[in-house]
C-alpha cells in the first residue's frame, strides 16, 4: 500500500493514476475526499499532512510514502516519524532543482512550499528516501499564459530571453512510481529537468506552432508585471522573488539534466510534446 500526500496536485494525480495502472494498491490524502475525483480502487482519505496525528490511521499497512512538501510543510519530521512507527519503509518526496540557493532565491517559499526543510527531513528519516529535484513544472505556463493565449495572440511577460527547462508532469509522476516501486534510485536526490533549455520567446513560439496560431511574446518592464500580478492578489513577496529569480538568470541557459532519461529509460517529454497534451487548454 502507498499513502500520497497531495493526492489531487499537479505531481499527486498522475502519480496516482500510474500506480493504479501498474497494480500497486494507493491510499490518497486530500482533505475534501467528495471533491477528489480519483481513479477507481483509490482508497481516499481525508487528513492532513499539516497535522500527522490526523494520518495515524491512514498510514495502516502502508510501506511507501509520496511526500508533498507544500502538504506536510514544517510537520514532515513528525509525519516521518509516525510513518515510521507505522511500518513504512521508504519515503520519495517531492523537491526543487533550487533547493540548496539561498532561501530568498526560492520564489515558491513564498507560497508556502518547504523544499529545503521536508527534503532535510526525508533524509534523516531513517527510511529509504528518494528526492525528486524537479525543473519549473511545464504546467505552470498554462496558469500564467493561458488566458492571454484564448484571448489573442499576444503574450506579454517580462524578461523575453529568460530561459527554463520545463518538466512534464507526467515524467515526474513516472519517475516518482519508479523511486516507490524499485531499489534503482534509493539514496538519490534526482535532479529532473526537461530535455531543453528555452527563453520565455521560445516558449510562447512553439505553443503557437502546436495550435497553428502566430503567438509571441512581447516583453513587458518588471515593474509594471509586479504592480499587475500584485493587483491580481498574487502575495507580493512571491512576486518581488520571482522577478529578482527572472532577473538573475535573464540571457544565461537553463541547466538541463539527463536524470529523467536514466530513470526512465527513455528521453524526457518535449516542450512541445507537453504543448501538444494541453492544446485544448490553450484553445478553451
């Protein structure tokens, strides 16, 4: 039996779904269950990782944990603690490429995600871990640029020749069920990229030769995207991070890694694989 906390995430619900599709038996944490919307033969649960002693139950003849470092927060120790005492044998948690830079260099902290301290955690644990050091999830685009790209064919963002190496979500779940199910990565602290280094132009480009739309992305000074994000009730000091982080690393290539190709034993989704996935998001 395997327990994921942030079952119903951008990593937690594919994950799941392979795990199914494989056989493995899943306990999923969520804490609105009837909302979950999960395969069959889930088994859902509604706890909090946030607060382990409402998990003691869930974690009944569970052997492996997926640990969502926004979901359990500073209560990893005591969550891990408990998994343990319970009989788990091996944790694989999720983790950020950036995760040893200076904290203030880490936008998500800002919205509440711990990286640093639920990975620390997972490590001293005791149990068999393995960390996913994702890239910028390739889904994160969708939220930013989406409702630009339904309303025309203008992207407007700052820093035109910044560049990511986005990660299909569906190759981090996939490694994620292969650091649950096999020894091959046990000990490890993965650093999982997609397979090209491509400037915000780049990006917005190739979305549009996927939805045969001439789209591109028009540059835009930080200040005015702060003032915009902020109006829009993004927190503040996650904005001012992500610039400053935008900033830094404006002109230079993003790292790109093989540790998808070795895990899985196959190359790393495209870009524009990934477009090619979520093109009726773009167009809906």
């Amino acid at each position: 039996m395997f327990l994921v906390t942030g079952a119903t995430g951008i990593v937690g619900r594919p994950l799941i779904e392979l795990l199914v599709s494989q056989g493995a038996k899943v306990r999923a944490v969520t804490r609105d269950p009837q909302a979950a919307g999960l395969p069959d033969g889930v088994e859902v649960v509604a706890a909090d990782p946030a607060r382990p002693s409402t998990l003691a139950a869930c974690l009944e003849g569970v052997t492996g944990l997926f640990l969502n470092p926004r979901a359990a927060g500073l209560a990893a120790p005591e969550l891990l603690a408990l998994a343990k005492d319970h009989g788990v044998t091996r944790v694989a948690v999720l983790s950020a490429v950036n995760v040893d830079e200076d904290l203030d260099h880490q936008p998500s902290r800002f919205n509440g995600d711990r990286n640093k301290e639920v990975e620390a955690a997972a490590v001293a644990s005791g149990l068999e871990w393995v960390s996913l050091r994702a890239s910028a999830f390739a889904i994160n685009t969708l939220l930013a640029w989406g409702g630009q790209i339904r309303a025309g064919d203008v992207v407007r963002g700052p820093y035109a020749n910044f560049s990511e190496a986005p990660i299909h979500e569906r190759d981090l779940a996939e490694v994620g069920v292969r650091a649950l199910l096999s020894d091959d990565l046990v000990g490890r602290k993965l650093e999982l990229t997609g397979p090209q280094s491509l400037t915000h132009e780049e990006l917005v480009a190739t979305i549009g030769e996927v939805l045969g739309r001439p789209l591109r992305f028009q540059e835009v000074p930080p200040e005015a995207v702060r003032q915009g994000m902020v109006g829009m009730g993004m927190n503040e000091a996650f904005v001012v991070a992500l610039l400053a982080r935008y900033a830094r690393g404006a002109g230079q290539p993003a790292p790109v890694t093989d540790e998808v190709d070795k895990a899985l034993g196959r190359p790393a989704r495209t870009w524009a694989e990934w477009v090619t996935d979520h093109a009726a998001a773009f167009r809906d």
